[in-house]
C-alpha cells in the first residue's frame, strides 16, 4: 500500500466488511489487508462477520450501515474544504 504521501489528516478510515464464510476468503486475505494497513499507519475497521458469506443477505445486511458512513464522510470532508 502506497501512502508515503498521503498526509495523515487525509488519510479517511476504511470500512470493510467481510464474511467469514465467503468462498473467496482465502483469496481475499483481509488479514494481509489489516497488516497492509497497519505497516502504512493508514486506519481500518475491518469486520470479520461469522457466518457470512458474500451474497444478498450479507450485503442486504450491512449496506445501510456503510451509506450512512459514506455520508457522514462526504460530509465531513465538504465542511473541512
């Protein structure tokens, strides 16, 4: 993960949500995403939700939840313009 130049303050929290029973789990390696994270001090909140995989229910379940962070991240970036 390239963020040398990201200055912190730009740097917007990473939300991710991830099933632990999707078929591609392995090859999605959220793991390898947490230490990417970690190693560029870049912040995540990665959410690993048993039981799920990646289908309907999984997205129907968490969608509202991710658009309203989207939202209050949009906003808070016009105000701070």
């Amino acid at each position: 993960m390239q963020t040398k130049n990201i200055p912190q303050d730009h740097k917007q929290l990473l939300l991710v949500d991830q099933g632990t029973d999707d078929e591609m789990y392995d090859s999605l390696r959220p793991e390898s995403l947490r230490q990417a994270c970690e190693n560029a001090n870049y912040p995540l909140q990665l959410r690993l939700r048993k039981g799920y995989d990646h289908g309907y229910y999984f997205v129907a379940s968490f969608i509202e939840e991710h658009l309203r962070f989207h939202a209050k991240a949009l906003e808070e970036a016009l105000q701070n313009k």
